[in-house]
C-alpha cells in the first residue's frame, strides 16, 4: 500500500522521504524547509498545505514563487483531503516542522500514531507538551545533520520511531481518558476536604 502511494503522489519507492504539514506562510519555517531540501538533494521533501488566507498570508509573494519553481526534490501537494493525510504520514519517513511559533499541531500527534518520527524547532512549547517524543535543532545545519543521520543509520532511526511511539502512547485514548479520571478525582477530593474544612 505504501509503494502504491508513493507512486501516485509521484514518489521514488526507495528515497528518504521528509514531509511537512500546515499552512505556507512564513511561521510554518517553509523557507527553511526549502533551503534544507536544497542542501540535501539525495531527499525528497513534500510539504502538504496551501495558502488558507490567499494573498493575505504572511510571506505570500516569497513563498509562492518557491511553490511555482521548487527544487526538483520538493513537492508542493497543496490542501490534502483528511482522509487522504493518514496514507501520507505513512509514506513519509519523517514528519518535519521547523515552526518558529506553535500551539499545539494535531499533525504532530496524527504522524506519531502513524509511528513517524518526528523533527521539530527547539520551541520552549514543546518541552512540556512533547517531552522526550521527538527529535529537536535550532539551525538549519543541525536539522540537516539530525536529518542525514536518519536517512543514514537505521539504529537512530529505530530509536525516532521508538520516540514517536512513546508520545502515540501517551497520547493515546487509554491513557488521556487516565489523566482525564485522575484530574477530576483530583478536583472532587480537593472539594470535598474544602467543605470538610467549612464545616469546622
């Protein structure tokens, strides 16, 4: 199945595959992402988004120039249907977000369910969020060192997929629904002793 998405999306069966996910604007980090193909032509690069907001976006001109006129190891895929984003996070052999400023992405959590390693800006967000889920840099040569290293050594790459595997996991329904039950058996007891304490 993954070899027959890889050809309709026109991608090589055996060539490491980096995807990004969002919208093309300048805090997505989609110049970074570009240059970083660039530099790294052996890799293929597939950023799925478009322009939400048309010419308003922030960085319209810039990006779409780039989007007119990639590199020919980057594909530009637009806006993806949701149904069609799980077979992409499949075929990628790794998601990569250098955001500079982020809230919380479900694209993050839809790529580790898919057991995709992850590689993202060392945002302070992350840390409390995302623990020891994913693989960090703030430069673009220390994400193209993370990113050859991957595409190079199959045992750091079983350990990025073991990482995304954790966060799948954390943030899996048993487990969320678990600190779920804990919060509010949290909040019931905290209210119960405050009465208590009232009452006397």
């Amino acid at each position: 199945e993954k070899l027959a998405l890889r050809s309709q999306y026109g991608l090589e069966p055996d060539r490491f595959v980096v995807m990004g996910v969002g919208q093309l604007q300048t805090r997505k980090g989609v110049m970074d992402f570009v240059r970083i193909a660039r530099d790294l032509p052996q890799i293929t690069f597939v950023w799925a988004g478009g322009f939400s907001f048309g010419g308003m976006t922030d960085g319209y001109r810039e990006i779409k120039q780039v989007v007119d006129n990639p590199p020919d190891n980057v594909k530009f895929l637009g806006i993806v249907d949701r149904e069609a984003m799980n077979g992409l996070y499949n075929v990628a052999d790794l998601m990569f977000l250098p955001s500079y400023a982020e809230l919380f992405p479900m694209a993050i959590l839809e790529a580790m369910s898919a057991g995709t390693p992850i590689l993202l800006r060392n945002l302070d967000i992350y840390e409390d969020i995302l623990f020891d889920f994913y693989l960090k840099a703030d430069t673009i040569p220390g994400f193209e060192k993370i990113i050859r290293r991957l595409a190079n050594d199959p045992a750091y790459y079983a350990e990025a997929v073991a990482m995304a595997g954790r966060g799948n996991t954390f943030y899996g329904r048993d487990h969320v629904a678990h600190m779920w039950r804990d919060f509010y058996d949290g909040v019931m007891m905290n209210t119960a002793t405050a009465q208590r304490e009232r009452a006397y």
